[in-house]
C-alpha cells in the first residue's frame, strides 16, 4: 500500500463527501479510491467512513484521523512550495470558479499577464452563476459578487464593480425615457437578473440621498446567467442594470444609453472567497495576491 497516496485518497472523501466526486476530482477509478480507502483502514486497524447507499459519513476515529493527516499533507505541500520558491515557480493544478460576466470581461482578459508571471499554476476555470459548494466540488477558490454569506470561508476583498440602469435606443424611443427610479413601476419593461441560489429576481437598486432605493417590480423577462442578461437588454428587451465593465463598449458606441443617472445604484462588493480549513498552497497564495493587486481597476 502506498500510505501517502492513500492518505490523500481518504481526505478527498472527506472533503467531497462520497467516493465518486472524489475520484473525479482526482481523476481516478472509483474502485482504485475505494481499494486505497479500504487498505488503508485495514493497516490502521479502525473504519475510517460509514458506507451506505446513499452516502458516506466520517467516523469519529476517522474525523480525527483526517484532522492529523491533514496537517501533514498541509506540512508536504509547504516543503515542496519552498522548493519551487527557490525557482521562484509555483506549480501545479488551482481550480478557480468565477461568473460569466466576470470571467469574460475581467478575469480572462488579465490572464495573459498572471500566465507569463506564472507559467507552471495550470489554471482549471469553472464559469458560471451557479453558487458551487468549495468543498465538495473540489474547488481552491471563488470569485463571488454581492454580500458573503457564509461565515465557514474565508473571504478577501478585490475591489468594487460600478452599476448602470440603461436600455437601447430603440426601446427608450418606442417607451419613454423613465425621469424617476419609481417609474420603472408604470409600463416599462424589465429584465432582472435572477440568481441561481433561490430563483429570486433581484430588485433593481437606486441611491437616493444616501439611502438604499429597491424597486421590485414585474419583470418582462428574468435571465439566471449575467452574460445572458445583458445580451438580453442589448436586444432591446427592456431596461437592465448591469456591471458598468460589461456596458462599456455598448455606452461608447451609443448601442445602449444610460438612464437615472443621478440615482445610480451602490458599487456592487466583490471578493476571492477560500474554505477556512483547507491549506492555502503557494499557487493559491499567489494567486489571491494578483487578484487583489490587479481586479480593482478592471472592475470600474
């Protein structure tokens, strides 16, 4: 039996809370993961994980277990960092989940840059809306907009993405320009951008004198996927507010107009959230660090 990789089999169960999504993420045969997990209990002499059909828990033995090994894996993997420091070059696999419009807009297109600075982090980038669960998919960090929920991460800031409220030419021409927020409520049409954590769609936010405006009104249209919904206000579908980083191009050439300017809704949060238990390697660390240095001027 090879203890080490073994060690490391029984972990990923653990952190993924079955023996399939374990062995996708490492990129195994399921029946290999099970044999390492199995040998490995018959050396220790205890069960490690209750099995059933439906799913695995951690024994206590086990829970124990894992919170040990895991300092060792955590004291390997600095070892082999600080020799890649000497080179200067930290490598291996980072697994990154991010936005569609954030990825598209931001993130890629600063990627050439961290690449040439980091030629040996091989990037795995997961692009969607969808709220991933870090642990279980195997994830090394998210790049999330909005308020943090969840006090079981870590979470450090980059920076904040202006808001615009605006809609095309076309459409303000055939349905008026709205002069208040509160007129978005009166025969105009909305696409709101629906979040995929509980299908709500979220109000259409407004500053007015320095307190918050929500308008939550009937929407024409509801878009769960943040590229989708901005193409869905450049088709002329009705009014959207979007990251002023994805209208850029659409103001500058006149295919979209600003409106209600003078309430703009508040800078919308954005940070690199990481598990709070899980080792931050070298290539994460560096990672975190470009993010923090290089995000806040792309997400004016």
């Amino acid at each position: 039996m090879d203890q080490l990789q073994a060690i490391k089999s029984f972990a990923r169960v653990v952190e993924a809370g079955s023996f399939t999504r374990a062995a996708d993420s490492l990129d195994v045969p399921k029946a290999t993961l099970s044999k390492q997990v199995q040998d490995l209990e018959a050396y220790l002499g205890i069960r490690l994980l209750h099995r059933t059909t439906r799913r695995v828990t951690v024994t206590a033995e086990g829970q124990q277990y894992y919170e040990k090994t895991l300092r060792i894996l955590a004291d390997l993997d600095d070892i082999d960092s600080s020799f890649s420091a000497v080179r200067n070059s930290p490598r291996g696999k980072l697994r990154v989940d991010v936005g569609g419009s954030t990825a598209s807009e931001v993130l890629i297109p600063a990627l050439p840059a961290f690449i040439a600075k980091y030629p040996e982090i091989k990037l795995e980038l997961g692009v969607s809306d969808r709220a991933v669960d870090l642990i279980s998919d195997n994830v090394d960090c998210v790049i999330r907009g909005g308020p943090l929920d969840s006090s079981s991460l870590v979470a450090r800031a980059i920076g904040q993405a202006s808001m615009v409220t605006c809609a095309t030419p076309g459409y303000l021409k055939q349905y008026g320009v709205p002069a208040y927020p509160n007129e978005l409520r009166n025969g105009h049409r909305l696409v709101s951008y629906v979040t995929t954590q509980n299908g709500r769609a979220m109000p259409f936010r407004f500053t007015e004198k320095g307190e918050l405006l929500d308008i939550k009104a009937e929407h024409l249209i509801g878009v769960n996927e943040s590229n989708a919904h901005f193409a869905a206000g450049l088709a002329g579908l009705g009014i959207i507010q979007t990251f002023r980083y994805s209208a850029k191009a659409a103001l500058a050439s006149g295919a979209l107009v600003e409106i209600l300017s003078p309430w703009r809704p508040p800078s919308y949060p954005f940070h690199v959230v990481y598990p709070q238990n899980r080792h931050v390697t070298r290539r994460l660390r560096v990672f975190i660090d470009w993010l923090v240095s290089d995000f806040p001027s792309r997400l004016d």
